[in-house]
C-alpha cells in the first residue's frame, strides 16, 4: 500500500490516459490535490468527467432492452439473485412498454426541460443487457445510438453473459463512441456470492473483466455494501481487489432491501441486518481512501423506489448522505487514492 500522497516541490500533473486531454490529476505540495474533473470533491466524480468531456452535463437515461438474464431461467418469472426484483434490479421509473427510442426520448424530454440538457448517455440498466445475438445486440445498441443527443452507451450485464463473439461487438461500439461497460460483481467472496445466488463466482469476473480489458473496453465494476454476512475488512477485501486491477470506475451500491425480494422476504424474518447511517459513511470514505485516483466513481449510493424500500430508510435522504460522505472526507482531511 502506498502512502497518502505527498511532493516536495509542486504542482504536478498527472495525465490520466484514456479520459482525455482535461482530465488530469494536480498533485500540489502538502498532499492535497484535485483534478479538474474534480472540482471541489475529495474523489473522482464521474458526473465531472463527463462535464469535461463533453463540454457540459451529461444526463444518463435508463431504458430495458428487454433482455432477460440467465440467472432468472432465462425469462423475468424466475427468482434470481437474492435481492433482485421483478423489474431486474435498480431499473426505476422505466416505461417498459415503449420502444427503446421512445424511453429515450421520453427520459430526454424531462432532462431538457428540468435541466436544460443537451448530451446523454443511453443506459441499458436492467437485466443483463448482453445476453442475446450480436446481431440482436447491435440492432438495440444502434437504435439508442440514432437517438439525437445520445453521445454514448452505457451497458449493464453479468460476468456470465460476456461470449468472445459479444465482447467483439462491445469493443466496436468502443471504437465508435463513448462506450462503458458496467459489470456486475458485488463482492470478491464466493461464499457472499453463493450466498447471494449469484450464479458465478469471483474468477468468472476476472475472466470477463480480462478479457473486456485486452479488447481496449472501459469497466465500472458494481458493488454492494452491507451485503449479509460480511463484515468491514470483507468489504475493504473487495475493494482491494478492484484496486489492484486499477477498474476504471466503480459504482457502489447500498445494500437496498425491497418489497417484493427474496432478500425482502428474510429481512421480515430478522435474518438481514442492514448498514446503519453513521457505519455506512465511514466505509465509503475507507473505500474512496482505498481506490486508486485514477478509477472513476460512478455512484456512492443508491435510491431505492421509495413505495418498496423496507430498510435502509435513512438511504432515502440521498443527498444528505453524500454531504454526510464529503464531511466525513474533509475531516480526515483525507482524499480518493490516499491509502493506495
Ligand atoms: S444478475 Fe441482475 S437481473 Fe440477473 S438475477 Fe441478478 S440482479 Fe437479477
């Protein structure tokens, strides 16, 4: 583990390769820095590297594919992971029933006249968004793309649903546009991973995330804090790992339990217990400690669909806790990467 980082003689810069020419760390004397994506944060937003590069907000609009996953059976029926839902886990406010052009336009719509907002990024979130042909994949994939405004792709999927012939497709709409691929893996513990009805293990995901990373694709790894079972220096175990790959971004999820899961369905049992307010801020800071400067933080918690949400309810004041986050940074005096 490195040390907090720290120069004699100031300012350095350090360009960050592959998220463009603006988008540089400054190291200055005394140990504090920033990049310019940074702005006044203590970690490397994704929502300011997007500003960067593309010259103002970037606003993401979900849409379901309609693809299933095959850790449901293959349909959207089945019981999958343990805390997944009817509606294939996170996917809130998606007008299902409408093409893949009309939802972005819809969710487009509302940006433009909210935030009067200009460049998207079309999210395949819910189920997992690569498990079909290529030739299905590319005729969803490029419908999103026609979409005026949109000005790159995000896509969602599983370790399990990554077949060469696909990542072959992915790496093209590399080349072509702004392109992630979101991965998700939630924990490097098999045993958490069994528990959760996973499906895979923690070598299926360095499978994939390899063989993403040979073909040039950008990778936001997904995890899940306060999964059961696992204790902090589990969690911090997790996250070491993603340090150690250097991802390119991570997106950390609060443990949401919802009406509805099978994961629901424990909890009103007393089988779950759930993060508290206060343990949950000091993880994410000991995550963003942990995670090296360069990787992209894409989100450091969740909103879970309020009607649904059975705990943690204080989750709900969202950005209460990520001022709560951002407190807790400035009082350790602390910053992304210091303890890599
Ligand atoms: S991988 Fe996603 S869609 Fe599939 S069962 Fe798990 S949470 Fe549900």
């Amino acid at each position: 583990m490195r040390k907090c980082l720290q120069i004699i003689a100031g300012p350095k810069v350090i360009s960050m390769p592959d998220r463009g020419d603006q988008d540089r760390l400054l190291v200055t004397a005394g140990g504090t820095w920033h990049s310019r994506s940074m702005s006044e944060k203590p970690y490397h937003s994704f929502s300011a590297h997007l500003k960067q590069r593309f010259g103002g907000r970037v606003h993401k609009i979900s849409v379901d594919a309609g693809f299933s996953c095959p850790n449901r059976g293959g349909t959207r029926h089945e019981a999958g992971c343990l805390f997944c839902d009817p509606d294939g886990s996170g996917a809130v406010g998606i007008e299902r029933h409408l093409s893949i052009a009309e939802q972005l336009e819809a969710g487009k719509e509302i940006m433009t006249r909210k935030y009067k907002a200009k460049h998207f990024l079309a999210y395949f979130q819910p189920f997992s968004n690569t498990w079909g042909a290529p030739e299905l994949l590319r005729a969803r994939y490029d419908e999103a793309l026609d979409v005026t405004g949109m000005v790159g792709l995000a896509v969602g999927t599983r370790p399990d649903c990554l077949p060469p012939p696909v990542l072959d497709l992915l790496a093209e709409y590399h080349r072509r546009t702004y392109f992630w691929l979101e991965l998700g893996l939630q924990s490097c513990h098999d045993r958490t991973l069994a528990r959760l009805r996973r499906g895979h293990d923690y070598a299926a995901f360095l499978a994939a995330y390899q063989a993403a990373k040979e073909r040039g694709l950008r990778v936001c790894v997904h995890l899940i804090l306060g999964l059961p079972g696992e204790s902090h220096a589990d969690m911090l175990d997790t996250v070491a790992e993603m340090a150690r790959l250097q991802v390119d971004g991570v997106k950390l999820h609060l443990l949401h339990i919802l009406e509805g899961t099978a994961l629901g369905d424990l909890y009103r049992r007393g089988e779950v217990p759930v993060l508290q307010r206060d343990a949950y801020i000091q993880l994410v800071a000991d995550v963003l400690e942990r995670l090296p400067a360069t990787t992209l933080i894409h989100r450091l918690t969740g909103d879970g669909p309020r009607q649904r949400l059975l705990a943690p309810l204080w989750s709900l004041d969202k950005w209460e806790v990520l001022n709560a986050i951002e407190n807790e940074m400035a009082l350790r005096n602390s910053h992304q990467g210091c303890r890599f």
